[in-house]
C-alpha cells in the first residue's frame, strides 16, 4: 500500500513544472514545424504527392459508383427485356480505376521516400546542434544533470523525435487532404447526407482533444522516466565492482524496479487513454454507417440518387472516417514525439557560458605569472566557497594548495580553467584578466591531470597523443619515459598499441593515472594543474614519479593540490587554504616553524612514521 501511494505521489510530482522540462505542447509542435521549415523543397514536393495521391485515391469511389450504377442499369435493362450490360463501359470505368489507384501507389512511395530522406537529416541536424552545444554549456549543467538523463536526449529523444517526423507528418498531410476532398466528393453526391455525417465531427475532435490532453501528461512523464532509467543503468554499471563488494546488488536491483514500476505505470495509462481512441472512431463511424444507410434507402426509393451514388458515399463515409482514426491511431506517437522534443529543445536552449571574448588575445607566448586578486565564488548565491582569496604564482614556480577536504582547492582550479566565472575579484595571466581570453584560447595555456582519470577506448599510443595530436612515436615514448610509465607499458602485450576498454580495466589504477600524467606533459604547456596526481599510485611510485614531475615542471608555472603533504615539500610556496581563505603560504620549512595549521595537517600525517 505504502509503495503504491510512493508511486501515485512520484506520478503526480512527474506532472508538475519542471526548469528542464517545459510543458507547452503547442509552443513545442510550433517549434518542430519551424524546425523543418529550413527542408521546404522536398517538403513541398511531399506536401505534392501527398496531394496528388490522396486526390487519386478519392476519385476512385465515385468512378467505381458510375460502374455499380451502370451494372445496374443494364440488369434492371435485361430483366425488362429492353436492353443489356455494357461490359464495354464497365471495362473502361474500371481500367480508368486501375490507373487512378497505381498513379496514386507511386506518388505514395515517392512521398514516403523524400521523407525518410527528411527525417533523416532531421535527426542529423539535431545530433549535430546537439554535439555544438554540449560543448557550450557551463560545467554547472552536467553537475546539476545525471549523465543517463543527457545520453537519453541525445540518443532516444532524438531517434522518438525522427521516427515521430517519419511516420506522423505525412500521415497527417494525407489525412487533411483526404477529409477535404471526402467532404466535397460527398457535397457532390448529396449535400443532406453529407450534413449527417458533419455532425458526428464535433464528437469526434471533442472526445480525440479530451483524451489527447489527459494523456500528455503521463507521456512527459514517461520520457522523464525513460532518461532516469537510463541514468541508473550507467550509474550501476559504472561501479558494479563496489556495488558487489558491499553486497548491494539487493538495493540496486529494488531502487531499478522501483523506477521501472513507475515507468510501467505511466506507460500503460498513456498507451490506455491514447488506445481509446481507436475504439471511439469505431463506434462514431459505424454511426456514421447506419445513418448514410437509413438516409441513402430513402433517396434511393424515391429516385434522387443512384445505388451506385449510395455504394460510394458508404465508400466515402469510410474514408472520411478513416483519417480521424488514423490521428487518433498515431496520436501516442504524436504525444511521444512531442515529450520527446520538448526534453531535447530544452537541452537547446539552455543557458551557454560566454565562449568569445571581446578582444582576440592568444598565449602562444605568456609567461606564466598567475595572479588571485581579491577573489570570490560560490557555486549558489546564497553558499560562498571562496570568499577573499588573493595570491601570487611567478613563472616557473611550483605553487602547492593543501587544506582538508571542502575548502575550495579544487574550486580555485575550475575557477583558473575558467570553467566556472568568479563573482568579484579577478584572475589575471601575465597581469591580463583571463575574461579577456576565450575560453579555448585560454585553456590552451594549461596542462591538466585530474584525480578522476579519463581514457578513452583506444591504444595506450592513442591516450597519450590525446595532449599533442600531431606528435610523432619518438615524442610520446619520451614523455611516458620521463614520468616513468615507459617499463610497464613496454611489458605490455603490445607495448604502446595495447588497446584499452572503455573503462580501461585491463590496467590499474596507478597506470591509468601514469598515462594522464604523460598526456599533460606531451601536451608541453606553459603551465600545469597536478589535481591530487599521485593519490592512485603506491608510496615508491610516487617517490619516482615525484623526481620525474619535478623535472617535467621546470620552466612552468605549476599548480599542485595535494592530500598527501610529503609531494609538496619542495614547493615554492604553499598555500594553505580553509574555509575558502588563505590561511597561512611560504615553504614547507616556514610553514612548519609557524607551528600553525600546515604544522598540525604535516604531523597527523607523518607522527607515525616520524615515532
């Protein structure tokens, strides 16, 4: 009971507003139409043969009418005694019907052709807008967004989105162009008829909207669902290992049915409601039937029609009922295309971070000076993470950042990055605020090596050339040899082509970081971020990776953060930083005479060893 009212509670919460996730139906169709405005020639060639198919198709009963009636005729003639059947004429009514039907059959596959061509590159243009954008947006959207929730826009929204456009949009051109040219032929025939079966469309569009409006809402949250189930898979799959070390698989597996239940239960009251459609077309053309029959046997008797006039209204009202079935038959696909859209238009239009500067300033040739003045960040406007920082690195100097966990080490670096804006103060480059540089320019600058290594699937060769794309064999060998990773890769299998998998698990934790480090250096850059480099790598390793590091930093500026204090004992200046100020700053020596907070950090690491 309790889990049903948990799962009745996160429906209704998937129904409310959401930041990520706008709610304008209409505003979305508008903004697909304007979307595939740019394809108005093969459009308008569908929107042609669309037509002239429908046209053809239309005509059709009313022909095969003058050929029942002509059937007629010759009966009641023969059975008189004063006349025949003209086969001959029936013959060419129904060669003339043939043709009709199969120049219709091609114009259909042509349309169906240009659209899957449309769509296409619909679905192309979108993935691509996409691809342009991820690299736009601030570092403040994918920490704010699950990485499940992002690929599902990426790849199910926009395949929903396309595959929606495919089979829905010619569907409907055809639907409108047959109801208009139904209403006409019928008008032809006999306008009372036809005023019988006008007034079963105010029904018709009345029960379609009520539905359509009452299921959008589980479709949004069907979406929402889809991308949270997404995000829980690669979350799971990504630390599986821990999740079997602490015994978890349990609580995995009940919080991914949990999601799953909830995804079943919006999906079955979305595909419901937009299933009742079908049937209440059904019901509202075999009314539609027993009126025409009634109303035809009447006009009939008394002379004012044909049979063959009846047999093709019938024929008509059919037809004529027959597009409102197909709207409401591709309705859910028309609700998902539109949920789809809006959660990949959202993705569209969220809020960039500024890429280009004003001035066009390049640092193919800075120094290397780095200057905090007076700077202030916070991650929310209410929560200061870094409150008056002001510091000062010189060419070639190696700067080292310690201090316990929370106190804005990290956020000092995504500030110099400039993957985040300060909020006052500034930062300046050889005495230049980088505001001044575009943020690609600006990042050229710098060598990076994060705690949290990343290799792609590819050759060890491959992951180190990533810093310095066109740098031959001999110089990424000697970078791996200056940091040390030259003898474990060489007792490869195959030595620098050995392939890694996607999450690189055919080597450990201190390889992996051993390639990043080689990266950064290959990458020869003026200055150099070390975010906790060595913290993968065993106590030796690290004593050899240290000598080499030095070597590989002089002549940069470097930037060192480090829990491990014995890595920064031969720093330039260390800066000890808490609750986002700076605390104390000199050499190891200084700080350690100062028996100050770096003294305290220095001994609960080393008193066991020191003892």
């Amino acid at each position: 009971m309790n889990k049903m009212k948990t799962r009745k509670k996160k429906i209704k919460e998937d129904r409310l507003p959401d930041k990520n996730r706008p709610q304008d139906f209409k505003g979305t169709v508008f903004k697909i139409i304007r979307y595939i405005a740019s394809f108005r020639l093969p459009v308008f060639v569908v929107l042609v043969c669309s037509v002239g198919s429908t046209v053809f198709n239309i005509i059709g009963p009313k022909i095969l009418g003058s050929a029942t009636t002509l059937l007629s005729e010759g009966l009641f003639a023969k059975i008189r005694g004063d006349g025949g059947i003209d086969f001959e004429g029936i013959g060419a009514i129904l060669l003339r019907v043939v043709l009709l039907y199969i120049a219709g059959y091609i114009l259909g596959a042509l349309r169906g052709y240009i659209m899957a061509g449309v769509t296409q590159k619909v679905s192309y243009r979108l993935r691509k807008e996409i691809s342009v954008k991820i690299n736009r947006l601030p570092m403040r959207y994918f920490e704010e967004n699950t990485v499940g929730d992002i690929l599902s826009r990426i790849t199910n929204d926009v395949d929903t989105v396309a595959n929606g456009l495919n089979q829905s949009v010619t569907q409907i051109i055809s639907c409108a162009v047959t109801v208009v040219g139904v209403f006409i032929m019928m008008l032809t025939i006999s306008p009372l008829m036809t005023g019988l079966t006008m007034l079963l469309l105010p029904v018709s569009f009345l029960l379609i909207g009520t539905v359509m409006k009452r299921s959008q809402k589980y479709f949004r949250a069907q979406q929402k669902l889809i991308g949270e189930l997404n995000s829980r898979v690669e979350e799971t799959y990504g630390g599986h290992t821990v999740i079997k070390a602490f015994n978890r698989e349990k609580a995995v597996s009940s919080a991914f049915a949990e999601t799953n239940e909830q995804l079943r239960t919006s999906a079955v009251r979305a595909q419901f409601l937009s299933g009742l459609m079908h049937p209440i077309m059904m019901l509202i053309g075999n009314l539609g039937y027993v009126g025409v029959a009634v109303s035809g046997s009447f006009l009939a008797a008394s002379g004012a029609i044909g049979i063959g006039d009846i047999q093709a209204f019938i024929q008509y009202v059919k037809n004529f009922t027959q597009p409102i079935q197909q709207l409401a038959q591709i309705g859910n696909m028309l609700q998902s295309m539109a949920a789809a859209a809006e959660r990949v238009f959202a993705f569209l239009e969220a809020e960039e971070e500024v890429q280009s500067a004003e001035e066009t300033l390049r640092v193919d040739d800075v120094r290397g000076d780095v200057d905090f003045c007076n700077v202030r960040f916070g991650y929310t406007k209410d929560v200061t993470v870094i409150k008056d920082f002001t510091a000062s690195a010189k060419q070639g100097q190696k700067i080292a950042i310690v201090g316990p966990t929370g106190a804005g080490k990290t956020t000092l670096v995504k500030l110099l990055m400039r993957y985040y804006d300060v909020d006052g103060g500034c930062i300046k480059l050889d005495g230049i605020d980088i505001c001044r540089y575009d943020r690609r320019e600006l990042r050229r600058a710098f060598g990076m090596v994060l705690q949290d290594t990343w290799l792609f699937k590819g050759t060890i060769m491959e992951n180190i050339r990533y810093g310095k794309l066109d740098a031959t064999d001999e110089e990424v060998i000697a970078a791996a040899n200056l940091i040390g990773a030259h003898s474990f890769i060489k007792a490869m299998p195959d030595g620098y082509n050995t392939k890694l998998n996607e999450e690189a698990g055919n080597i450990s934790a201190g390889q992996k970081q051993l390639l990043t480090i080689a990266r950064a250096v290959l990458a020869d850059t003026k200055l150099l971020i070390l975010d906790e480099a060595t913290s993968s790598v065993d106590t030796r390793t690290e004593q050899l990776l240290q000598a080499a590091m030095d070597k590989a930093m002089q002549g940069r500026t470097s930037f060192v953060i480090a829990h491990r204090l014995s890595t920064v004992r031969n720093a330039d200046l260390i800066l000890v930083v808490r609750n986002g100020d700076i605390v104390e700053q000199g050499t190891h020596n200084e700080l350690l005479a100062m028996n100050g907070f770096y003294s305290e950090l220095y001994n609960s690491q080393f008193r066991d060893t020191e003892e």
